[in-house]
C-alpha cells in the first residue's frame, strides 16, 4: 500500500483504481463493493487513488490579513499577556474575539510570553508591616479619550 489510510476509509487504493477503471455503472458497484453512492462517485472522478490531505488552510478565517499583522506586531512590542492584547484590541478590531487572537498568536509561535520576561516581571514582595499601603497610578488611553487608574495595595494583607 502507497500511503497511510485515515481511521475511516472503507476503501484501499487497489478498490479506488477498480471503481476508477470499471466500465460498469455506479449502481452495480455500489452494491458489489458495500460502499455509499458518493463514495462510489468521488473515487471515479478522481484521478488518484490517495487520499486528499485533510489540512486546514493557514491563516485566520475571522482576521484579514493586515489585522493579523496588526496583532502580531502589537504583542512582540508590548509583550502583553493574551487578556490584556484582547482588551486593547477589541475597539479595533470589532470581530475579533479571544479564540481568534490565541489562534493568530499561536500561528505565529508567539502565543507564550518568552520566559526572560515573565521571570523579570513576577517578582515577589518583600516582608511589610501590618498598614503598609501601596499606591500606583497608571494611565490608560483608549478610543474615548484618558482614564487614571490609582491602585492601592496593603502590602501585609494583599487587599486591593
């Protein structure tokens, strides 16, 4: 046998060049063989007697091209986790949903955040006193214009 068959094939390549060969009709070897009528049909309109490959075509049925690029770009220069490139995104690119962003990431072998930075970003808090506050203030910017966000973390508690 030239190639692998898939789990499901009722037919060898040997039956194929048969049903592709006969000059009887599709009824009678339908009947003869045990096969479906399509079955029948599609092997004697082929040329071959392989199996078609079953791959999926590359690239993103959701995303055109450019707003894959766009994408892609945008995650190797902020090096954002996957929720974060989503929540930036969606004003943007309105159709675009998180399976369709990891799919694209995960085409482009960027999906995983390269550990020399995950490593340098998580990094544990040092030992404080009951009533050590923290407070960071952060910009955010996006299609309607600015917001200030202001956190405060009990650094002894972990309450935010």
């Amino acid at each position: 046998m030239a190639g692998v068959l898939h789990s499901s094939a009722r037919t060898t390549p040997r039956i194929r060049a048969e049903l592709q060969a006969s000059k009887e009709s599709s009824r009678s070897l339908t009947a003869q063989y045990g096969l479906n009528p399509k079955t029948v049909a599609k092997w004697r309109k082929r040329t071959v007697t392989t199996d078609a490959p079953m791959e999926l075509t590359p690239g993103s049925t959701v995303l055109t091209p450019a707003e894959e690029a766009t994408v892609v770009e945008f995650r190797r220069r902020t090096l954002l986790p996957l929720d974060d490139i989503f929540g930036c995104l969606r004003d943007t690119i309105p159709h675009l949903s998180r399976s369709a962003l990891h799919r694209c990431l995960q085409r482009h072998t960027i999906s995983r955040l390269p550990a020399a930075e995950t490593a340098q970003t998580r990094k544990r808090f040092q030992t404080y006193e009951i009533g050590y506050v923290h407070i960071d203030s952060c910009e955010l910017r996006h299609a309607e214009g600015k917001l200030v966000m202001f956190l405060t973390i009990d650094r002894a508690s972990k309450f935010t």
